[in-house]
C-alpha cells in the first residue's frame, strides 16, 4: 500500500503543509493485535478492550496514521511522542484525525520532522490532540550543525478538568501524591510481537524486516 501514496520530500514541500481531515475506526481485531503484542504486560490493556474501550496505545499514534494516509512515510522512526487523551474513546466509534507537518530540521546528520493532529468524534469533540517527532533514516550529507527546533508551540496539550470525572483510571490517579515515582518493567520485544502489532499489514517495514532496518541505518 506504500507505494500507493507519494513518497515525501521535506525539501520540496512549503511548511506547514496541512494533511486534510482522514476517517478512521479502531475494531476489536484491531485492539487485539495490539494486545498480542503487549506480551506479559496486556492485563490493562485487555481490561480496557474488554469494556469496549481503545487502550491509549491506539490513538497515542493518530498522528503517525494521518502521516501514512497522506503519504509513504517508510523508513523514518518516531523519537517523540506527546499526547493528551481528553475523554475515553469506544471501539467501532467514527473519528477523524486532521493536522500538519508542521516544521523539521537536522540535526546530528538526520532530518527531523514533526507533525501535529487532533482527533475528533463525531460530534466534533476533540478526543486526542498529539504531536510526533520523527527522524528519518537517511544521513543527510552537508548537514554537520544543529539548528534549534522551531514551532514549539504547534501542539500545547491541556487538561481539560471538567473531563476528569470520564477518566476510568481516574481512582488510581487520585491515589497518587506528589513525589511519587511510577516505573515500568523491562518487556523484551520480539519480532513475533512486532507482526502482531501491526497485523501483517506493516507500512514501515523497518520494525519488521531486519534486513530493511539494517540497510535504513537502524
């Protein structure tokens, strides 16, 4: 399907370049593929998927899905990802994800590219907003100094406390008191996990074919 789509030449194209609004619905196959891939630790995730809710990894990736509607993004790996979930989203519920690319610049010999969306139901509230840094697989030759990043401000997430009360993990968040320190356990990912997650319908096939990932430089 990539090659369906024009590649994207950050050279050529005016900044921002503004990707039009794409439909989208999240099913429970879908959700389970995801889960498959979690391994050992899917309890959460399952617990959600099992309510008829998306777990946040499926929108955490709007952006990257609006960027692969648009155009054949293979070949680059997302470094940065900053998302804001403003109220729990159902399985099979109609959204659309609309945004830009928003600016990009070197820095250590690689193009960096960052792009922004909001996603919205259909009753035009915003249900994720998030923005994606990418850097992409080529070295760019003649590119020795940094340039500071510019356009910090594309995406400004925000808590919108009158949601607060949607939140089902809001009991836990409660619990918490300032200081304390969350941390995660180490999770080995393996290729198998990689297939599921995308459900053999990989668009960049850096995380699934090692040859590929060997000859971008990853």
């Amino acid at each position: 399907m990539a090659s369906e789509r024009p590649r994207l030449d950050l050279e050529s194209v005016g900044l921002p370049l503004e990707l039009g609004a794409t439909p989208r619905t999240i099913d429970r196959q879908t959700a389970d593929g995801w889960i498959a891939a979690l391994g050992e630790r899917h309890s959460a995730s399952l617990a959600l998927v099992g309510a008829g809710l998306v777990p946040p990894q499926g929108v955490s990736g709007s952006t990257i899905f609006l960027g692969y509607s648009h155009y054949d993004l293979s070949g680059g790996v997302y470094s940065r990802e900053q998302v804001t979930f403003h109220r729990p989203l159902h399985l099979d519920e109609p959204l659309s994800v609309a945004g830009s690319i928003a600016y990009s610049y070197p820095k250590r010999g690689r193009r960096y590219r960052v792009m922004a969306s909001r996603t919205t139901d259909s009753q035009g509230r915003t249900v994720v907003s998030s923005r994606s840094t990418s850097v992409e697989a080529f070295v760019e030759s003649g590119v020795g100094s940094e340039e500071s990043p510019k356009g910090e401000d594309v995406v400004a997430p925000t808590v919108d406390p009158t949601l607060q009360s949607e939140n089902p993990c809001v009991g836990k968040l409660l619990a918490l008191s300032a200081g304390d320190v969350i941390r995660g356990t180490a999770q080995i990912v393996t290729l198998d996990m990689m297939l599921a997650w995308d459900g053999g319908q990989s668009h960049n096939p850096i995380h699934t074919d090692p040859a590929r990932a060997a000859r971008e430089g990853l």
